[in-house]
C-alpha cells in the first residue's frame, strides 16, 4: 500500500534534525520504503510504500514511530512525541443512554462511539485542507475531514453517522443475509449475498456497510445537527471479502482488511472528540460507549541469543538486542541467555513467532551493516541433470544451421488446440484463452507473421505442450519444434537429418497420416519402432514443419561414443545414374541399394535431372580390398534390384 | 676484341631472352659477372689493348656490361609478374545462414552456470500447479490478502480435495516446497527456473515470462550467506565492481523478507536518471519462513534457510543496457527483433 506523507505533519509527532532526504534514506534502508520525495509548496511529501503486514505504519504516527527506532542507528536523535492515549475528561462505559447497540463481537472485536451534538457544518481550516489534499484527499466539509484526518494521521478509520437518522438510536451489527441489498453514500445500491458486516437500525433498515462504506439512510448532510462518532475494528476477513465481492476498494476496506490494533481505538476517538470540539464547535456527551469484551493482551514469544545470532550470522550483544526491541515498544526481559519478548497490540498481528523478532533485531542492526560470505559446508552431491545441457546443445545445433529461436505464448486460442484442451477461468482475452496441446499452430502463426519481410527462414521453439490428465495436474511435455519458410523439402529435412546424426542417432523416416498434416505429407521419424517425432508439410501451409519430444531424444541418445577401428582398406566409390518411372519414391530406392549386402557402406543420392537420378554408391570390406571383378557384381545386383523393384533403368 | 665484346653481348642476350626461370637467369648472371665470368674476363683484358683504342674498347664494354644488367634485371620482374594470377580479394564471401539463440535462452544459461559454480542444481516444476503448492504451502491461507499481488490465472477444471484449485503457476517459489519435499534431509541448494504467468500485459510486463528461484537449506544458514550469495550473483553475472543491498520487505513465505538492490552500473553507484540512488530494485528474497519448511517436512528448529525469485528478463535487461522499450517484442517473434541477438 502506498501512502503519501507530508513532512511537516511529520514532524508534529517526530522531533528530528534529520533533513528530508536523509530521512527517506534511512527509512528505506531500515524500515517502510520510501520510493521518492515530492515537492509540496515549502514542504515536502514522502511517497512510502508500507508493505502488507505493517498496516501500523500506514499514517503519519506509525512512521514517526518507525523513525524513531531508525533513526538513531544512523547516529540522527529522534524523539517521538506520543499521542493522547488516555482522558480524565471521558469515561468509556459499556451502556450509554444515547445509543441502544447490539454487537456480534466476532464480527466486531471493540465497538466504540460517542454523540457530539449541534455541530455547525462548514469547511474546514486551512492547515486541514491542505494536509488532506497532501494526501491526495479532497476536503469536503469539516465533518467528513475529520474522518478522513485521522485515518490518514492514526490509521485508523473512522465513520460519521447522522445521529437522527439512526431510528429509536438503534443499532444491530449482524453478518448480512443472502438477498439483502445497502444504498451506500456514493448512492450505489449493492445486493449482498450473506456474510458481509452491515448495521441494522431500530426500523430494521440497513445503515451501514461495516469498514467498506457508509449506508446512504444515514449519512451526514449539510443540515445534519448531531453526528454519531464511529470507531470500530471488524474481521478482517469478512472485510476482504465483501471488499473485494462487490469491488468497493475504499482506503478504510484495504486497512480494516489488514487488521487494526484494537488499542489504537481509544486515541482515534479522542482525536476525533478534540477535532470535533475544535472545528465544528460539537458538544461531546462525556460517556464513550466502548463494547471491547476481550481486551488486548501482550503476546510473550520466547528465544535465545544463539538463534537470534545463527539466524543473522553474527554475535550480538544482549544488551543491543534489548535497545533494538526496546526502540520499537517491545518489552525485553532476559534469563542468561533466553529472552522473552512482550509484542505490543500494534504489531500483535505481524509479530508471532522467533522468526518474526529476529528480523526485528536484523533491520534495526541494518542488513547494511552485516558481512556477506557465501556458505560452506557439505556439498548437496546432486548436480544438475544433464537434460539440461542436452536442450542447450540442441538449441545450439539447430542456431548453427541458421535457425532462429523463438519463444511464443503458451497461452492461445480455441482453434489452436485439440478438444479437451485445459482453459482458463480469467483468460485476459479469447486469444489467450486455453494451454496449447501443440506447438504446431503457434510456429505456422509466427511464420505467417515474417513472411514477406523475409525471404527464407527457419524458426525454432522448445517448450512445453500441456495435455489434461484426469484428477490431476495435466502432463507437461517438452518440445522442440521448428518451421521452414523458402526452403525447399530437401534443405529443410536435411537440417532434421543433420540434426539427428549429430545426435548420433540412426532415425527412419516413415510416410504417415498425422494430425494437422496435409495428406501424404507427413513422415514420422523413428528410432528402432519408437516414434520421436514429426516431419512434413502442415495442412494449406508451404513451409515444413517438424517437432520431436526432447524427453525421447534424450533418453535415446547415446551418452557416449564407442571408438570404431578405422578401416585398413579403402572404399571404392562409383555413381551411377538411373532412369525412374514417374512417381518413384527414391528414398525407399536408396534404402534398398544401402541395405542389399553388408559390402555396399554408403548410398547416397548426388544429382536430379529431369527422371535421371544419380547415386554415389561406396563398396567396402573390412577384409580386403575388393576387386574390379567383385565390386562389378555388386554393381549388377544392384542394377537387378533396382530394375525388379521399381522399374530403373541404368542410364547410357 | 670489339668483335669478342660484340659476340659475347649477342649470345648473352639471347641467353638472357629465352631463359625460363629465375634459376637460369641466375646462372647466366653468373657465367657473365660471376669471377670467371665472360664479362669479367673481358674487363681484366683491357690492359692488353693497345692504348690508342683503349678507351674506345673500354666504353663497349661497360656499355655491354650495363646493357646485359638492365635485361637480366627486367627479365627477372617479368618472371614475377607473369607468377602472379588475376584475383580480387574483395569479392564478398557467401554466408551461411546465422541463426540466433532467443534472449531468454541466453540468460537462463548465464544464470544457470553462475549458480552451478556453487554447487545448486538446476531443476524445474509445474507450470501448471496445485494452489497449495503455489500459496497455500508457502504460507498463505485462502483469502489472504498476500495473493492480491499474483495476479494468478486459474484454469477450468475440478478442485482437488487435498490440493486445491489448478492454477498457472505465478512464482517459481511453487518449487521451494517441491524441492524439499523431493530432497527430504538438507542440505539443498537448488536453481528452479521456469516459466511464471501473471494476468498482466503491459510495457514492462507480460503474461508469461521466466523466473529464476533460488533455495538454501541447511543447518545455520544466515542472512550473511543470503548476502553472500547474491553478491557472488551479482558479481558474476553483472561484473566485479557491483554490490548488492538488502532492504526490509514483506513476503508471507520469508521471514525475515528483502528487497534486493544492485548498485547502479551506469553510474557506478552514485546516482543518475536510470537508478534512484546509485541503486536499481532486482527483486525479493527472505529467510525461509518456518511455516513453509514444515510445509515441506523440514524439521525448522533445526535447519533454516533463504531462497530468491526473480525474473529472468528483469534480470537480463538490467546487465547489458539492452534497453529494450517494450518487454512484450521479447516473446513476439519478429525477425528484425530476433536476430539483432
């Protein structure tokens, strides 16, 4: 939460020498951090951003209280001067005779208001309106700057009835029901689903949406004569949630929702008694109802010097952990070396355990002021799994041959997913709306997006595809998938073959019917019978597409390599040259002449033209240099092969 | 002996024009100038001309002699220039294509080998993950107001009674409980980084991105080797001369909980329109908050911890002054983008 805090309001409850700027310095290094400091006529406005669990430092006197314990560490006196706690001049009563009130106390731990009659409505003095507006709070009239006043300088909220408006001066705070609807003050009207803080008067109308906002049945006007001085402390749980339910993030919601300090009732109604009497010449009936059936006691929490030391990583005197806990209005009491620590009501909430004390001491001892070593100790004997040096070295291989990688959103639309693809319950838009179960779409998107800016490209992408499971959390498969625009099939399945023989991988390409192919197009890549992935032309698309599951490539990729003895004899090489029928498929022709005898090592295809196809075929034997007389009939087995199988002809 | 000079002259001459090489010449040079050279022994000769044509015979000879230098000397540089082909270096070379690692890519393997310098172990969790995981286990209850800051994406499917509801996963911090409940007996050090999403698109933020999640447990871990660690970080990924700082913050699984700074690499810590300061915020870190060991069955009276979380981009930008306007052109994939990386 970020509050504003004007410098001279400050120092009404701080006395310091400390200059502006030193002061947002320290603040921040030890405590609340203060983001920057404006210019505010001759005065200054601190932006501070006071984190979730120190709703005590949201107002001006919690962080005077804060700088007050900052500050001296940094050698810069500071005093705080503390605010009424206490009156002779009013009794806190539980029955009044102005106001009938029945209170559910869980709902609404202390319960405290009081009457000031024949107020005169006006505006309110000058330093009041701008120190509100300092705040970026518009003044309204002196009865409502009040409220606004002192939660800005306390924290704590505080509400305004019109006193004749609540009928027979009844109150019932009751949890709402399910159906009942509130006119609030800014003249909304809310149907309320049960379970929500309201107040009921003496009719048995609702009056007041409890710590979010005021009911509109009640609230002061300019004709108002006596006005109903409000303070309370509500579970903030029930706050939240009505807040949040019904999306009314008021200032008093976001704070009652944190938890206030019960204690910090009585101060706020004394100040609003003092400011009432002052600016809007009120007469305070002497009797504050006050319905606190559990009043606050101090928790003790219990540790030792050693914790406290191992947890900073350095010694510590005792007596330094007494003035650091003491500065901060903890009470401190050692036995040898156990301390007992008495937390006060305005850090009950945030301060619960060992834990929490310790990072009390550490801030106030300045995490500026500790060393830095890096720890020793055993080694885990768990080092990083190799699978991830694995897609490094894919990634790489791929950027090598001229790939680009790119990383697209997860997240996507209905149509570029399977059925039963997971979706989200608040997509931020139908385009982001579902888990993709397929890297395809998303790849083919990218390439449409570059296309014609670029000639010729290959994108890659790894990540993850998410498919359902029942009653559980849905797989979620890592994948490597890339798109070629402007290659032809050839250079692109060559960078898949390349890839896959870095890997040392011996892959089959298979012809295959697969999803979001076009027919015939498509080729699943094997190894041995276990499919890796896919290759071929998406449906209505020009470019080639593949994808492997990075799992299988790890997990089939050998780790190391066997040396093979180098041959003492040499290979002999030859091309020859083929006619083939129409509509051949010449991988399934290559395939036969590799594996029609263990002498024939290599058969690779060299040219194209027209249906003349020619083949570099390399004859080998581990024993022997093969003669002329032997590689020739090889050589006519092959031409007898091919003329049998596929109706080749050996050209010229 | 003008006629000797003149038959010496013609036969150099013709020896000098046909020869081949630089060996040959070479030699001619030396059967004419050499000691015993033809030339030579003409000059000694001179003596022996009778003294009314002496100068006349000596001013052939040195005309000769000046004749055959100047064509052994030219017949030489022809040779060299007929050794020299035709060729233009400057013709441009062909290219092959240059691909290019993403950003993202780049900075997860940096900040992989920084961290695997000191012994953590890279892993990775759920993307998409159990409430519990993501909140509940790390010390926020249902409804807490803590949760407001994960803008969380929840996805449609049935509740689980043990875990809760499915949600994209907004922190890398929903690995802290993992890691422990997988390691079971500390010590743990481990780098969890992976992809985090948040309902948010903006200049500086987008719906998915990377964070990097680091976590120590083990006996008497401090807030000294929490600072230890990040300066090792900073110094290693962002250069020797930068510190970091820790500031008091607020996360309900740390306690105590910071807000990391480094000191500010344009102005080497002294202040300037990029930092505020001499400082720039890198993100949170805390002690282990006890609630979450105990979430992941670690005895915390005796074992205590620290763990990180940060993003990766975040992270990256701030290193090379890669100013980068708009953080979503990061997972756009624009090729004039991509490949000036």
């Amino acid at each position: 939460m970020d509050i504003k805090i004007l410098d001279s309001w400050l120092r009404e409850f701080l006395g310091t020498k400390a200059k502006p700027a030193d002061l947002a310095k320290y603040l921040s290094l030890s405590g609340p951090s203060v983001e920057r400091i404006e210019k505010f006529g001759a005065d200054s406005v601190y932006d501070i951003e006071v984190t979730t669990n120190r709703i005590d430092s949201t107002s001006v006197y919690g962080i005077a209280r804060e700088a007050t314990a900052i500050l001296p560490r940094f050698k810069v006196h500071a005093k705080l001067k503390r605010t009424k706690t206490s009156s002779s001049e009013y009794k806190f009563v539980k029955k009044v005779s102005y106001l009938n009130p029945v209170v559910d106390s869980k709902l609404c731990p202390r319960f405290c208001a009081v009457l000031i009659k024949n107020v005169k409505i006006g505006d309110s003095p000058g330093l009041i309106k701008t120190r509100l507006e300092s705040a970026g709070v518009r003044a309204i009239n002196n009865v409502v700057d009040i409220s606004n006043y002192i939660m800005l300088e306390l924290g704590q909220p505080v509400h305004t009835f019109d006193y004749d408006k609540i009928k027979k001066h009844k109150m019932v705070l009751r949890e709402s029901k399910n159906g009942e609807s509130i006119a609030t003050l800014d003249r909304k009207i809310f149907k309320l689903n049960g379970g929500d803080i309201v107040i009921e008067d003496g009719d048995g109308r609702l009056i007041d949406l409890a710590g979010v906002m005021g009911g509109n049945l009640s609230a002061v006007d300019t004709n108002t004569k006596n006005v109903l001085l409000f303070v309370q402390t509500y579970d903030p749980v029930r706050i939240r949630k009505t807040s949040m339910g019904l999306a009314q993030r008021t200032m008093a919601a976001t704070i009652f929702e944190k938890g206030t300090d019960t204690e910090l009732v009585t101060p706020a109604i004394l100040k609003g008694i003092e400011l009432f009497e002052k600016l809007c010449k009120g007469t305070p009936e002497k009797e504050v109802i006050d319905i606190y059936p559990f009043p606050f006691k101090s928790k003790k929490i219990n540790l030792n010097l050693d914790f406290v030391e191992k947890r900073l990583g350095v010694n510590i005197s005792k007596k330094d952990i007494s003035d650091f806990l003491t500065s901060l209005e903890f009470e401190t009491a050692w036995t040898g070396n156990n301390l007992t620590v008495n937390v006060p009501s305005f850090r009950s909430r945030d301060v619960l355990e060992p834990e929490d004390v310790v990072e009390e001491i550490a801030r106030i001892y300045g995490y500026h002021n500790l060393p830095s070593e890096v720890m020793s100790g055993k080694l885990t004997g768990r080092s990083t799994s190799l699978q991830f040096t694995f897609e490094e070295k894919l990634k790489n291989y791929l950027s090598g041959w001229g790939g680009v990688e790119v990383y697209t959103s997860s997240l996507v639309a209905e149509d570029y997913v399977s059925q039963n693809a997971l979706r989200l319950i608040n997509p931020l838009g139908t385009d982001s709306e579902y888990l993709r179960t397929s890297l395809m779409p998303s790849l083919i998107n990218a390439a449409r997006q570059n296309s014609g800016t670029f000639e010729s490209f290959h994108l890659f992408e790894m990540s993850n595809i998410y498919l359902p499971k029942k009653n559980d959390l849905p797989e979620e498969r890592l994948m490597l998938a890339g798109i070629f625009e402007g290659y032809k099939y050839r250079n692109a399945k060559g960078i898949v073959e390349a890839f896959l023989e870095k890997l040392r991988l011996n892959a089959n390409f298979e012809i295959n019917e697969s999803k979001g192919f076009a027919a015939g197009k498509c080729s699943s890549i094997l190894i041995g019978t276990e499919k890796i992935g896919y290759i071929g032309f998406p449906e209505n698309s020009s470019n080639v597409y593949y994808e492997f599951e990075v799992s299988k490539l790890f997990g089939l990729t050998q780790k190391t390599t066997v040396y093979t003895e180098i041959s003492k004899y040499p290979s002999q090489v030859e091309d020859i040259t083929f006619t083939l029928p129409e509509k051949t498929m010449v991988g399934k022709v290559l395939e036969e002449i590799r594996y029609l005898q263990s002498t024939i090592n290599n058969a690779e295809l060299r040219d194209i033209y027209k249906n003349s196809y020619t083949f570099r075929i390399s004859y080998h034997d581990n024993t022997k240099t093969l003669t002329d007389k032997e590689v020739e009939q090889i050589r006519n087995k092959i031409l007898q092969k091919v003329k049998e199988k596929f109706g080749g002809q050996i050209k010229g | 002996m003008q006629e000797e000079i003149m038959s010496a002259k013609n036969q150099a001459l013709a020896q000098i024009t046909s020869a081949k090489d630089n060996m040959e010449l070479e030699q001619i040079r030396i059967d004419l100038f050499g000691r015993s050279g033809k030339i030579t022994g003409l000059v000694k000769r001179i003596k022996e001309v009778p003294v009314e044509s002496r100068q006349q015979v000596g001013i052939l000879i040195n005309e000769t002699k000046q004749t055959l230098e100047n064509l052994l000397a030219e017949q030489k540089n022809s040779f060299k220039e007929n050794a020299r082909e035709w060729f233009d270096p400057t013709i441009p070379g062909i290219k092959p294509k240059i691909g290019h690692l993403h950003l993202v890519t780049q900075a997860i393997t940096e900040i992989s080998r920084v961290f695997e310098g000191i012994d953590f172990e890279r892993v990775r969790y759920p993307e998409v993950e159990w409430d519990w995981f993501a909140f509940e286990g790390l010390n926020m209850p249902k409804g807490h107001p803590a949760r407001d800051e994960w803008e969380t994406f929840f996805v449609d499917t049935r509740e689980n009674p043990k875990y809760g509801k499915t949600v994209l996963t907004p922190h890398t911090s929903s690995g802290q409980v993992r890691e422990m409940l997988k390691v079971k007996t500390p010590p743990i050090r481990m780098i969890n980084i992976a992809k985090c999403y948040r309902r948010q698109s903006d200049v500086s933020h987008v719906p998915m991105f990377h964070q990097f999640e680091g976590l120590v447990v083990d006996e008497d871990i401090s807030i000294v080797n929490l600072k230890g660690t990040l300066d090792y970080f900073a110094q290693s990924f962002f250069g020797k001369e930068r510190k970091t700082r820790l500031r008091p913050y607020h996360f309900q699984f740390t306690e105590p909980s910071f807000e990391v700074d480094i000191s500010c690499g344009n102005c080497d810590g002294k202040g300037c329109k990029l930092c505020k300061g001499g400082w720039l915020e890198l993100g949170g870190a805390g002690m282990v908050h006890p609630n979450v060991l105990k979430a992941g069955s670690i005895n915390p009276s005796r074992y205590s911890g620290f763990a990180f979380g940060w993003g990766v981009e975040r992270t990256y930008m701030m290193k090379g002054g890669i100013h980068i306007p708009d953080i979503r052109l990061l997972y756009s994939a624009d090729l004039r983008f991509l490949t000036q990386f």
